[in-house]
C-alpha cells in the first residue's frame, strides 16, 4: 500500500473522535483524524440558521457533563476559550391556563426545587430532598459508570447483564431493586403524584437519553436523567461551537495532523488487520498500529469494512442495531424580538428565566401521548415542544435587544416519512406550534419572529451522518446499553477486526456531550499499544 502514513487513523472529527486524538497524541502517538465535513465537532456546532447575529444550537445545547468530563479538564478547556454559564433555574414547565409553573433549580438548590414541587404536592417535595440529595452524593459513582469501559467478553461466557447493575443503582439510593425492571413512566410515578410534576419529568426524562417511557425494563434512566442529570446543565459562552473550537485546539497544541473535508470511503484491510483508510477522492492514509472509528456502527462495520469482511455474528449484530426513535429530534430555531412571558409567570417569574422551558402540554398525558407518536411513525400531532433562550444569558448569541430561540421537536425516524413529507413538515410545523405557543405565552406571534427554521432528522441524517436522525447513534433500549452497547462483541471498543477500534456514540454510554465514548477508547487503546496512561489523574479515579 502507498499513502501518508501515521501511527493511529481516526475516522470522524466529533467530540469523540477529538477526544480520542487529543489523548493519544499526549501519549506520543502520532494521530491523524479524518473529518468528512468541513467543520469540526459534529452535533457540537452553532449556526445563523434564521437571520444574521442570531446563535442557534441546531443540536447539542445542553452541557450536563462539563464538571465531570476528564478532557474538560485535563486540557483546561476554559483557558482555550470554552467559558461555561450555569443557570440558577435549569428546567421549567408553563401551564395554557395559568396555573403556577413547576420549575428545577441547579443541582445544590434543593430546597427551592422543593418549594416549586410543594404547590402541587408536599410529597413530591418531600421525595425530591431525599432522592435528588442521594444523587448529588452519589454523582462520583455515576461519573465512573460512564468514563469506564465495558469489561471485554467473548462469547464463550455469560453474556453481560444491565440489570444488575441497574438492581445495584436503585439499592445504592435506598429503593426496591425491582424498580429496575420497571418503566421511566412507572418509576416517576411510584414517587411522584402531582399530575404537573409528572409532566415535567416526563419531558425531562425523555429529552435526556432516556428510552421510551413506557419500555419495562429502563427504570435505570430514571435515576439518571430525572436525578443525576438535571441540575448540572450548563452552557456554553458564544454557542456549543466553542466547546468544539476548544477541543480543536487541544488536538493541534498535542501535534494532532488535523484533515477537514476528509471523508472515509473504506478501511483497508492487510492480511485481515485495519491497515488504514481510502477516502472518497481515492486518496489512502495508512495506519501503522491501529484504525479508530468514531462515526456510526453501521457506517463504520457495514460501508466502510464490509459485510464479506465481517463473521455472521457481527454482521447479523451490526445490521439489527436498532436506531431511533427515542433520540430522533427535530430543531425549532426563531429569531425574536422579546422572549416569551407565560401566563404562570403570575405565580412565579422564574419560569420566563428557566433555561429549559417545557411548552404545549397541560398534563403528563399529553406528554405521554407526545412521545408515542413517533413510535407509532406519525409526527405529533400536538406541536409541543422543550425551548431555551441563550441570549437572556449571553447577549453575544442575539443581536442587541433581540433574541434567539431554539428547541426540540420529538419526531419519527427519518426514514418513517417520505421527502416530500418531510418538506411538508417544515413548511407548516412551526407556524402549528406558534399558534399553540401564543396559548401559554401570549406574546409569542408572529409579530414576535423575525424568522424561523425547522431543522428535521432527514436533515439530520444526511449533515451529520446520523441515521434515522438519532442523536445517540443508536437506541438506549435495554439490549443495546452498557455492557450490550452497540452488542457484547464489541463493546470494549475493539472489534473482531485486529486494528480496528470503535469510539462513536453507538458506544457506552450513548449519545449526548460526554466525551466518554472517545475517552473509554483510549483507555482500551493505551493498554492495547502499551502506551504510557495518559487518562490518568491524581485527582480523579476514573
């Protein structure tokens, strides 16, 4: 084989793949990372979608693993321009009628949580003290959960089972072990009664990499996105672009060869071992000690290796990976002129500054009906949604006196309607879900907006290479989490395929801002090629 040659090729520029290259560069390595579009970061970006000046977050927005992310850290991001805000109310749900909004506060601010719950149940209030301070004492121990990878496996043992360590987390807290075999749905209820509560946990639940609300067995998911994850939300100063030109920067300060614009045709196969990569111009980058994929599981072991390439195990595992619907979003962006002021503002103005705002439902039913539609193929028909306004706390994302929204549709999978009907979408879902804002906060017209865009998860599939539009590059459903994710073959990074390693989303833990997929590679890799443990931090024990 001829072509530039490097020690380790990774293929995919997202945060994971950046993390992945950055690490390894610190250990001496000499990396390449081959990045298909000509913007770095994948869903980490930012983008003028409705007018000039206005900051949108099209994907990633909400930055709940900042203070435990080792690279955040172990680069000292914010010294490279990743400045981060935390707002003091983080989630918050408004009411058609009126009534007083339900509203969480940052992690450490139990009691005005509390406080909020209490106007529609003492019970709940008293549930969310003892529960979300368990979770805050126990945040180390669900930071080494995800920033430690699988334990390897092979198919002549056990297969690895969740539950149990599901049945451990729901001991850990002080409740029943069986509330692991129930559903998100049925474990928000077992504790929580007020109807207005439950709606906003619903949402909450479902927003933040939970399965189906209704799936048995993924009551994991509601110690981790209803306890663990809200409170912690952070943003960043000027849009998610600069998380992403941070990391970027790390990787060219550790001597990373950086190629754009860079997209992977194949990977090259030398007597059964990943030898590099063929792009689609027909350029080859070789690889002397390993290929590292951090885009899709399909992408990578199905287009780019090969199903001829592939034992039927790994073939049969790989093609019934499931994706979506659960993850599949569609983003509402609007420029304003003034942000939204809801009617329960009356009761209590906090609800106009949550940073997450839950509008379009007046029940946990609503919610739940909301989400089953995509399951069912159909676009919702209630036009609901979840929105934040950065520019209430950083005015560099709007231009002066103005505003910018953006939000998260749930949506079917991409390939459940046709083109058309996705253009269809976008022509006239913004305006249905307007028309239902102005209900619950009468100053959201169209007077209000100087324009707006949908972006839908056709969009999201062919920009971002996320098929079906699932953010989390695969279903978090109980066969395809932990030591299941994407299957048991592969989830301790290295595939069947000597050289070639996965570290993308479709592995633990999943989809969202962690960081962790690329970072659980690399401590598989540095003791694969005997490199020195980079990872490692005195004042960390993950």
């Amino acid at each position: 084989m001829s072509g530039t040659e490097h020690d380790v090729v990774i293929i995919g520029g997202g945060h994971h793949g950046l993390t992945c290259a950055a690490y390894l560069a610190r250990a001496g390595v000499d990396v390449c990372i081959l990045e298909g579009r000509h913007e770095w970061g994948g869903a980490v970006y930012t983008a003028e979608v409705t007018a000039p000046g206005f900051c949108h977050n099209i994907h990633a927005n909400f930055m709940e693993f900042l203070h435990i992310m080792p690279f955040f850290a172990d680069f000292d991001l914010p010294s490279l321009g990743a400045r981060t805000i935390h707002p003091e109310i983080q989630a918050g749900m408004a009411f058609r009628d009126g009534r007083p909004p339900v509203l969480i506060y940052q992690s450490d601010m139990i009691e005005e949580t509390a406080k909020s719950f209490a106007v529609y149940s003492k019970r709940d209030a008293d549930a969310w003290r003892e529960l979300k301070a368990k979770a805050n004492m126990f945040e180390l121990v669900m930071a080494a959960a995800l920033y430690t990878p699988p334990a390897k496996w092979n198919q002549s043992e056990s297969l690895p089972n969740p539950m149990l360590a599901t049945q451990s987390s729901f001991s850990m807290f002080g409740l029943d072990e069986e509330m692991a075999f129930k559903t998100v749905r049925d474990c928000i209820d077992e504790y929580f009664e007020a109807d207005e509560v439950r709606a906003l946990l619903y949402r909450v639940a479902i927003e933040f990499a939970a399965p189906s609300l209704e799936w048995p067995g993924s009551g994991y998911f509601f110690l981790f996105a209803c306890l663990f994850m809200p409170g912690c939300w952070r943003m960043m100063v000027g849009g998610t672009h600069r998380l992403n030109g941070a990391m970027v920067t790390a990787c060219i300060k550790e001597g990373v060869t950086m190629r754009e614009s860079s997209r992977v045709k194949r990977i090259l196969l030398e007597g059964g071992r990943a030898a590099g990569v063929e792009l689609v111009d027909g350029k080859r980058v070789l690889a002397r000690r390993a290929v590292v994929s951090a885009v899709g599981l399909k992408d990578t072991l199905l287009d780019m290796v090969g199903a001829a390439h592939l034992s039927d195990y790994t073939r049969r595992r790989a093609t019934h990976f499931k994706e979506g619907p659960d993850q599949v979003l569609g983003s509402v962006a609007m420029a304003l002129h003034e942000p939204p002021k809801y009617k329960s503002a009356r009761w209590d103005p906090g609800i106009d500054r949550a940073w997450y705002q839950v509008v379009g439902y007046d029940s946990a039913k609503d919610v739940l009906d909301y989400c089953r539609a995509g399951h069912c193929d159909r676009v919702p028909e209630l036009p609901a949604a979840a929105v934040w306004v950065n520019s209430l706390w950083d005015a560099t994302q709007a231009p002066a006196g103005k505003h910018n929204l953006t939000g998260w549709y749930f949506f079917p999978k991409a390939s459940a309607l046709s083109e058309a009907e996705w253009e269809e979408v976008r022509a006239t879902y913004n305006d249905k879900f307007l028309r239902l804002y102005g209900e619950f906060a009468p100053n959201m017209t169209r007077e209000n907006v100087i324009a707006d865009y949908l972006h839908t998860p056709l969009d999201q599939e062919r920009g971002m290479r996320m098929r079906e539009g699932d953010f989390g590059h695969g279903a978090m459903s109980l066969d395809q989490v932990m030591g299941l994710r994407p299957f048991a073959g592969v989830a301790h990074h290295g595939t069947e395929i000597p050289g070639l390693y996965l570290a993308g989303s479709c592995m633990h833990p999943g989809g969202g801002v962690t960081a962790a997929c690329g970072y659980n590679a690399v401590k598989v890799l540095c003791q694969d090629l005997e490199l020195p443990p980079v990872w490692q931090n005195p004042r960390r024990f993950y």
